[in-house]
C-alpha cells in the first residue's frame, strides 16, 4: 500500500514521516471517516485497521462459505464450458472467478484462412464465450445467454494463441453487460467486444456438465 510520505526539518536535518491522517479528506485527525474500502488484510488507505473493515467470527464464517461456494460454482462452469461439444473443436483452455473468465484458443491449421490468416470466427467465439462466462459467475442458477454481442478486430490475426479476457461491467434492467478484450500471448491487443446478456430459464444442472 502506498504511504503519504510528509518531509520534517529538525536539529538533525531533514526527516521523513508517514502522514496517519484520512488521505480521502486530508484529515490530520485519527477519527476513521468509513469511506475508503478496506484491503483484504481490514487496512484503510491510511495503513491502519480500518474500523469497518473489522469482521466478527461469524462475518468471518460466512466469508468463508461464500469464497467456497464460489469457487466451486467456478470449477463447474470450467467443467461444463469444456465437456461442450463445441470445445472439441476449438480445444480452449478456461480460468474462471467472480465476474471474470479468461479463454485461451490455440491457433490451428483447421482455423486457417487461405492467406494464413485466423478465422475471424475463431476471435467472436473467444471473446463471446469470455464474455457470458464472467456473467455466470455472478448470475443466478441458470445459464446466461447472449442477447447481443458486438466485435472489433481492426486486422488479421496471425498469433499462436488467442487470449480472450471477459469482465462483467454492470446492469442495465434485467439485463447483464459484459465485454472483453482480445490478446496474443506477448498481451499485444488484436480485438475487443461488447454485449448484453440474460439470466435464461435452463437450470445449470450436472446434465450439461456443471457438475
């Protein structure tokens, strides 16, 4: 965390000292104003325990749980995202967590253009599939569906890998709204998207995979 840095002139020269005081109000005193949003660790933007940052045994319980639960609901869709028929075909790689999800897609010669150039369906499906993967992380018990989706890739991609970053950006009614942004492995950006999503009516059940 970074620390406000004050200079003091003594008898001995010069000093350094870490200004305690609020660094939101600017605030000398050691009142807690409750605005900053404690680390994980319960420390506020000033470097002290934060008072609203405090956490009981049976806030601390719950955290617990919720982490737990999330995780697993993360490793199901994992599963179920590379048990689809489709991903036989792609053959990606999967990394998802709260409000985000990452898909890796290896370049092929079956995804090939006569030029040598990748498929432009290949990037749509990185970035779609990143995309309503991070809304599932954060939507209810059923599967979230694409309502809308829009792509940007400003040229051909020639990259060995694919890297699609999905991030859940807000609400808009009931509606979710998602983007992600496209990648080679050296993190040079090729493309980016952008869609809305629904919470459908099909259960996530071990039937398709999320188990």
């Amino acid at each position: 965390m970074e620390t406000d840095k004050k200079t003091v002139r003594t008898i001995r020269g010069l000093k350094e000292y870490t200004c305690l005081g609020c660094p939101l109000t600017r605030n000398r005193s050691t009142w807690c104003f409750r605005l900053c949003a404690p680390d994980e660790d319960g420390n506020g933007r000033c470097g002290r325990i934060a008072p609203h940052g405090l956490k009981g045994r049976t806030q601390s319980s719950i955290a617990d749980f919720n982490k737990r639960q999330l995780a697993t609901h993360c490793e199901k869709l994992e599963r179920m995202y590379l048990s689809a028929p489709c991903s036989e075909y792609w053959e990606p790689g999967v990394r998802i967590a709260e409000g985000e999800a990452e898909v890796l897609i290896p370049l092929q010669a079956k995804f090939l253009r006569t030029a040598g150039a990748m498929h432009e369906s290949v990037c749509f499906t990185a970035m779609s599939d990143a995309a309503v993967l991070a809304v599932n992380s954060i939507s209810g018990k059923n599967l979230a569906v694409a309502v809308s989706f829009t792509v940007q890739c400003p040229g051909p991609c020639t990259a060995e890998e694919l890297i699609a970053k999905g991030r859940f950006v807000g609400m808009s009614g009931d509606r979710y709204l998602a983007e992600s942004v496209l990648t080679d492995p050296d993190g040079n950006e090729i493309g980016r998207g952008s869609g809305a999503f629904v919470e459908s009516s099909v259960p996530l059940s071990p039937e398709m995979g999320y188990e």
